[in-house]
C-alpha cells in the first residue's frame, strides 16, 4: 500500500475551490491501494498535518474537506517531510513517511511550478505536471506564444502589464491600443490565475481600466482577448510520454460568462454536458490539439485544456490549459475521464502511476560528473 500525502488548500485565490477538490478525492480514493495522508495549508502559507483518521471520517461526508489544527509541516531536501510536535521552543521533529504526493492546490504556489519544485527539491514523486510545464500552463500568455509557434489555434490577445498603468496617459492610451484591435466587449483576466479569479467582461472603453486593475492586482501581466460568440468545450487529457485526450464536454453557463460564482458558488451557474454535442469531425479536431497543446507547453500527467468554438464559423481555438483542474464531484475533468470509461477511483490510482513512473524515468539522469 503506498502512503500519499494529500498537499491541499493553499495561498491562492482558488483555497476553498483546492477544499472541494480534496474532499473528492479523499471520498473516492482506493482504500486498498493507497493510505491517505492529509496535509493542510492555511491561506498563510503556514502547513498541518491532519488528524490521522480525518480521511475516513470524511468518506460518507459532504461538502469542503475541513482544513484543521495540527503538528506543522516542513520540507527538507532530500528528505521529503518533516513534522515538528510539542511546544514551540523544543519540538520534536520526525520523518513523515511518504511515497507520493497529490498536489491538490489549484492556481498560485500550487498549479505554477512553485510547489512542483519544492517536491522535485525533497525528491518525493508527485502527481500532475512537471516544474515547467506548471509553470508553462498557468501563464497564458506563454503558453499561448509556444501554441503559436506550434501552429495551433489560438484565441487573439493583448498583454497589458502592470507598469503600463503608471505611465502619464496610460488610461487614453490603453483604451486606443485595446479599441484598435478588439471591438467591445472584450475580456480582460490575470495573465497567471485560474477558476477565473480576476476576470471581467467589459462592455464599454471606459469600463478597461478598472479591469485592467482588478486583474493587476492578482498578477503582474492581464490579457486582453476579444468577447467570441462561442461554445464553450473542454477537453481531458492524461499520460506522460503518450498522452491521450477523452471524449470534450461543453459547458453552458447561465451567468453573463463562466466566472467563479458559476463555476463553484451558484449551483445552477452552468450546465455541463458530456460528451458535448458536438460532430465527430470537430471533436477529433479538440481532441488532437488538446494533446498537441499539452506537448507544446511540456505537460504531462493531467491537463484540462478548455476551447472556445466559433458559433458563426465552427472554428475550434485553444483557449486555456489547466495542470491541476478541478476535482469536485461536479467537475469537468473527471466527468470527462469517466465518459470516456476510467472511472474516478480508477483515475485517481491511474494518476499515482503516473507519477511514479516520472519519477522512475527521472532518477535514471546523471545530475553530476
């Protein structure tokens, strides 16, 4: 039985979304192949240790998975995890076992590479995307130039960053620039953020600058991309070396566009629906450069990548690609995964293995002379 360490909540914008996400998997995880071990990060920053049997009082349980006082946790390299127990002063520290992580912190310092280097530091196996192809997938705008690059289609955009707005006339200037090339409305959503934090729908020039702003205060670059008449797809994609996308789904959001209060507070904010009904010509096509995608920016493991098609033209454009995606009972990816016959459960041990065999591959380099 491998002993998985379970890394949720987290600094991000995206904690209490990371609550629901681990509470899936702890509900769905296979007992006889892995023993949960839950570790909690306060919106500080600051990691718990949580009660031994906090996972199996949860199984038959609903709602976030509760993010409790505890022992706190370091990591050491090399080492892996470390627990410091008694009072402050003259802590006991012991090894916390452990043969694999599960990374369940969407967004920043979990979904950005940070994490992902920490662990790769402490040498411990862990699920999802590499260091670069984290830290790849949470920045749209390079992901979006590496796409680019590759020849895949791509939703058009403008990055505006955060020293822009203070320079004299910035505001005239950057509604020029923004008018020139985008008819209103557009969108305007932090360069590196997730679940939608951040973004908003503009309608009107003099509507940009409080957006810009509202971004800028969650990253240091926004992009702006132009308002499309489209269908909503999303795509799951799993596998290192040989990635394979599932079967899209389509997402139809009764708000005025799929914000954070659709995707995770109303919960009538959407109706998802998988397989999407689509035709089979423009599913292969999703499917294809869902995988293409992933490669481009170096992502293995898992990866949610979502797309936008064009209601007038049928065209099919790359949009936003996802590491660490959603895992509540309600979320696309494993909806996806299980319409495409891996259920949940099955997911889950599948990721694990994937993780160990990175990690496997990783340790025949020579790091030294």
């Amino acid at each position: 039985m491998k002993r998985m360490v379970i890394l949720y909540g987290g600094k991000s914008g995206e904690h209490e979304v990371s609550l629901m996400s681990a509470a899936s998997i702890v509900r769905h995880i296979d007992l006889s192949l892995f023993e949960p071990v839950l570790v909690g990060i306060e919106k500080d920053g600051s990691w718990h240790l949580q009660e031994a049997d906090l996972a199996s009082r949860e199984r038959g349980a609903e709602g976030p998975l509760p993010l409790l006082p505890g022992p706190r946790v370091l990591v050491a390299p090399n080492e892996g995890f470390m627990v410091l127990e008694g009072e402050t002063g003259s802590e006991r520290v012991r090894r916390l076992p452990c043969d694999l992580v599960f990374p369940v912190l969407h967004g920043t310092f979990g979904e950005d590479g940070t994490i992902q280097g920490l662990l790769e530091v402490a040498g411990l196996p862990y699920v999802g995307a590499s260091v670069l192809g984290s830290a790849l997938g949470m920045d749209k705008e390079k992901a979006k130039e590496l796409w680019m690059r590759a020849g895949l289609p791509v939703v058009p955009y403008l990055t505006v960053r955060r020293e822009e707005l203070e320079k004299p006339e910035a505001e005239e200037i950057l509604r020029r620039r923004v008018g020139a090339r985008f008819d209103w409305p557009v969108f305007v959503k932090p360069a590196c953020a997730g679940s939608s934090v951040g973004a908003t729908k503009v309608q009107a020039s003099e509507g940009l600058v409080p957006a810009l702003r509202e971004a800028l205060s969650w990253d240091r670059k926004a992009l702006v991309e132009p308002f499309l008449e489209a269908r909503e797809i999303e795509c799951s994609v799993l596998g290192n070396a040989a990635p394979v996308a599932f079967v899209p789904g389509e997402i139809t959001s009764t708000h005025e566009f799929y914000d954070y209060e659709a995707k995770y507070i109303d919960p009538n904010g959407a109706r998802l629906e998988v397989p999407a009904n689509i035709s089979e010509q423009q599913a292969e096509r999703v499917r294809s450069i869902a995988v293409a995608a992933c490669t481009a920016c170096e992502v293995g493991g898992m990866a949610r990548v979502d797309f936008f098609i064009d209601k007038r033209t049928g065209e099919v454009l790359l949009n936003e690609l996802n590491t660490i995606p959603g895992f509540t009972h309600i979320s696309m990816y494993p909806r996806m995964c299980e319409a495409g016959g891996l259920p949940y459960a099955e997911l889950i041990t599948k990721l694990a293995e994937l993780a160990l065999e990175r990690h496997s591959d990783r340790a025949t380099l020579r790091f030294s002379r």
